[in-house]
C-alpha cells in the first residue's frame, strides 16, 4: 500500500514541517510515498529515506561505485565503520538542518555519479525521476506514483496463466479525473519479448484490470489525499473517475521518430490512447 499512518503523516505536517517544505520546494528532489515510510530521490538515487522513528542515507554513496557492487564491499568491516561513521554524522543534521543535509548529501552522490560508468538502471532511475518532476503540474498527466508493483499479497494479485508473477508498472498518473496506469516503452526494441507490449497487458488484465472491488482506485484517492497535504501536488486535482485506464508511452531512442512505428506495433484497442515522452520529460496526449 502507497499509504502513510495518519500519525506520521502528522510528524512529517508538524515537528518535520521544516524538513519537509525543504524538500517541497528544492527542485531537484522527488519525494515519493511507500508503505509506511516515504523515499526522497536526488538524479535517480535515494538521498533520503524517513522513517517513524529514523532517516535512512545510503552510506554506500561514500564508496567507489566499482567498489560497492562487489559483494565484499558490505562485508569488510573496515569501510564499513568508516562510511557508516561519516553516514552518521550527516543524519545528524536532521531534522534541524535540512538544507545543509541535502547540499552535503548531494555532494556526495554526485561525487560518487561522476566516478559512475553508463549503467542502464541507473539511467532509468534517473529518467524515472526526471518524469516525476515534469509532470507534477501543467501537464496532461500527473503523475501520482512510479514503479508500483502489485505483490502476491494485494487483493488484486496477479491470477493470470504465468507463474509466480509480480508485475509492475512503470507510471500510476492522473489524467483527465481518471487514473491511468502507464507502461513505458523506450525504443522500439522494448515493445516485443517476455517484457513487450503482450505480457504487460497481460499483467494489467489480471491485475488492476480485474479488481472489480475499485480497491486500487481508493488506494490511489488516498495516496492522492496524501501528497496534497504535502503541498507535492495541486489540491484542485482529483479523482473523478471509478476505473482506471491502461495506456502505453513511447519515448524515441537517439532522436529517432519512430512513434507511428510503435502505434503500428500496438492492438487497435490501445492505439487511440497511447501517448508520448517528449524531450522535456513530458508525458503528452500527442507528439
């Protein structure tokens, strides 16, 4: 569930108000709603996780990126002391001094970017964010949350033909007063295979298309309810539709115009309402 107790959402509204208009208003950040807890994004990495009773920060930014993915990185106990020492000493300046946080923070996770060769998941969390930022307002979707994924446990699991699937969704947006579940595909090369155009409307109809009980749809009213209160999202927005929409995306590889391509790909049920990323990271009804 994309949802905070209604007791943190007063912490973060009252003793965190500080922190959390610095985050508010800082454009560089992307603060997102979990399951009980709430993720801050800095250029597709996570600059801040708050907790109930905690802030999180990745001690791992501190480290040689070469470094952190070989698995004895975490295990010696050497570096670990040493990067959890200086992760503990930046904590420390919340929540009194956010801004200093988020600059020394940035800091450091921008250091450890540069030393960064092109990694294609790095990259698409970056993009992820950059499509967060772009379409909060003055946009033809809103975008509401970002690789929601429906576990095993949802009332509307998975109950298709594939075995131990969980799908996940690129973009939950609000469009028009109804949400609109989005798959994105970047390039042509992504529209065929086990994670093409097929299997992921596969995955909605036995997902979030057949939740006949609207549970979805109020998780998302709720989630919405949320992020207004925040000041994350316009408080005029609403949800005025009870069922939500499956649309796809494309965003052209390399500058190429290949969006008639993609529509040549798509079943004729989706063709109508299949939209575009444009260069600026907005999610547009036309190209």
């Amino acid at each position: 569930m994309r949802q905070l107790s209604s007791r943190f959402v007063k912490t973060l509204t009252g003793e965190l108000k500080n922190l959390l208009d610095c985050i508010v208003q800082d454009k560089e950040l992307d603060m997102q709603i979990r399951d009980g807890y709430v993720n801050v994004y800095y250029h597709g990495g996570n600059i801040l996780r708050i907790k109930p009773r905690s802030f999180e920060f990745d001690e791992m930014y501190y480290n040689d990126p070469s470094v952190m993915r070989s698995t004895y990185a975490r295990k010696d106990a050497i570096i670990h002391k040493q990067l959890s020492a200086r992760r503990d000493e930046l904590i420390k300046l919340l929540p009194n001094n956010p801004q200093e946080y988020f600059r020394q923070a940035k800091a450091a996770m921008d250091e450890w970017a540069e030393k960064l060769s092109d990694i294609a998941e790095y990259e698409e969390k970056k993009e992820q964010q950059q499509i967060a930022l772009a379409n909060r307002c003055e946009t033809d979707y809103v975008v509401l949350d970002l690789e929601y994924a429906v576990s095993r446990n949802s009332a509307f699991a998975y109950n298709g033909d594939k075995k131990k699937v969980v799908p996940r969704f690129d973009i939950i947006a609000i469009g028009n007063g109804q949400i609109v579940v989005i798959e994105l595909k970047k390039g042509l090369g992504a529209t065929e295979g086990v994670s093409g155009i097929g299997p992921h409307i596969d995955c909605y109809d036995h997902t979030i298309g057949g939740d006949n009980g609207g549970l979805f749809v109020k998780e998302m009213r709720e989630l919405l309810a949320q992020k207004q209160e925040f000041g994350l999202l316009d408080s005029k927005l609403k949800i005025t539709k009870e069922r939500p929409k499956f649309i796809f995306a494309f965003s052209d590889e390399d500058g190429k115009d290949e969006f008639g391509k993609f529509l040549d790909r798509l079943p004729e049920a989706y063709k109508a309402s299949a939209i575009y990323l444009d260069k600026n990271h907005k999610l547009v009804s036309k190209k």
